[in-house]
C-alpha cells in the first residue's frame, strides 16, 4: 500500500475537469510542448511529494539520474528540476497546480473573488462559463485534507520543494 490512493482519486476527479475543460475550449487555450514559462521550482505537499518519488523510481536509470542531477542544481526561483527541453520529465505525476495552471480558477485575494488563468488563454473568448471554472479555494482544501491523511500514515513535513521531494527517499 503506497498510502496514495485518496491523491490518486482527486487526481482522477481533477484531471478529467481539465480534460473536458481542455475539450471545449481547444481553440483557446494555447498550452503546449514548449511552453513553460508557468514552470518554477516550487513547493508542493507531501503527498505529491510521495506520487513524485514513485513515478521517479518507475523510470529507466538514466532518465532518473537526469531528474535527480537537476533537482541538485535547481534554486528557488529557478525553472522546475522537471522542466527539460521544455518538457515535463514526469508529467503524468505531475502536481495537482501543475496540472490545472492555465486553465480557468477562481480565486479569493483580499476578501475578493476572480477568475484567473493565463493571459495567452482564451484570448477572443467573451466569456467563460462557471462549468469551466475550478475553485482553487475548494481544491486546496480537498488537497490539503488528503496531505493531512497520509501524514498520519507516512509523518513528515507538509510541504517539500519540487527538489526536496525528488532528492528524498
């Protein structure tokens, strides 16, 4: 037992949100191979941490030492340890903020609700339907009491960084 199924299970429900959102609006969402300016080093919980880890030690020796040699060298504010060519070289277990970045989110900044998503997406678009709208507020929550779950199971800190977690084991 890995201790990662209730995270598997969100990720499930997540990702097929942004598959159907992704869908709909094909036409106006620019994300693709390459683009990855959205791509820092950043910190994300154990639990994606733990998912990390396990996608690591599923890929062939070479490509893992690439990750790993990355992590070593990665700095706060520099691009993720993932990001290579400008692809993500554990992109089926990538993060749940990675996951959603680009796409529409509702936000709540100093008492205020937004819609946020980035400014080369739905360009021309007038509007964007609640449907499509993911509320980060909520989502956080979901993650952070799947994050509380598994540390009773697996202690540790509630959040690493992108390296922390590839260079941990």
């Amino acid at each position: 037992m890995t201790g990662l199924e209730n995270y598997l299970a969100l990720l499930s429900r997540v990702d097929e949100i942004c598959r159907r959102t992704s869908e709909t609006f094909s036409a106006y969402i620019t994300c693709r191979a390459g683009c990855d300016a959205c791509c820092r080093h950043l910190s994300i919980f154990a639990v994606e941490a733990a998912a990390l880890r396990k996608a690591l030690r599923e890929l062939p020796a070479e490509q893992a030492e690439l990750v790993r040699a990355k992590a070593r060298e990665t700095r706060e504010g520099s691009p993720c340890p993932l990001l290579h060519d400008g692809l993500c070289l554990l992109y089926q277990a990538r993060p749940i903020i990675c996951r959603t970045h680009g796409l529409p989110l509702l936000l709540l900044r100093e008492g205020e609700r937004s819609v946020d998503f980035c400014p080369e997406n739905f360009q021309g678009l007038p509007s964007i339907p609640g449907s499509a709208v993911m509320d980060l507020e909520r989502l956080n929550m979901m993650l952070a009491t799947v994050n509380a779950l598994y540390l009773q199971s697996f202690p540790g800190p509630e959040r690493l960084t992108m390296a922390q977690a590839l260079l941990s084991d």
